[in-house]
C-alpha cells in the first residue's frame, strides 16, 4: 500500500506532464485512481492539487461543446423554449 503525501502527490503529477500523460481528472481517474484519490484527500480537489503542481489545470481540462452557461435557463426562458403558453396571473 502506497503512502500518499502532498510531495508525492505534487511529484506524481509533475512526472504525468513530464511523460505527456493525461492531466485532466477523468482521465487520471482511469489510469491512477491513487493518485486522483489521494490529491482529492489532501488537496480537497484534483484541479487544486495541480494547481499545487505549479501546472495550469485549464490547459488541459476536456473543453465541452454547446454547453450554455451557468443560471443561462431561467423559468421564462424555458416557457419560451418549449412553446408553453405565458402563466396567468390570478389576483386574489
């Protein structure tokens, strides 16, 4: 059983972008579920324990397409999206 510091975490991760491996949490979490584990343990997220690393995690986290922003879908927004007639507002 490995025993898991931060140096080694820092070390481990530092050597993945040395030998061109995968960097991005999914993909660490295939090849090394040790390593992701323990960098989540000590540093409370992958992202925090590469940034610990001295690397940028935004250089390689997975890019998605056609995502819209966060808070982007409020209710009006979804009433208009999917043709739902305006609510009527009843006055008591």
């Amino acid at each position: 059983m490995r025993r898991w510091t931060k140096e080694r975490v820092i070390e481990k991760i530092q050597d993945r972008q040395k030998e061109g491996m995968k960097l991005n949490s999914q993909g660490v979490q295939q090849e090394d579920s040790g390593l992701y584990r323990a960098a989540r343990d000590l540093f409370g997220s992958w992202y925090d324990a590469v940034q610990e690393a001295g690397i940028d995690p935004d250089k390689f986290r997975r890019k998605r397409e056609n995502v819209l922003p966060r808070g982007y879908w409020t209710t009006e927004k979804i009433d208009e999206h999917f043709n739902f007639p305006p609510k009527e507002v009843s006055h008591f």
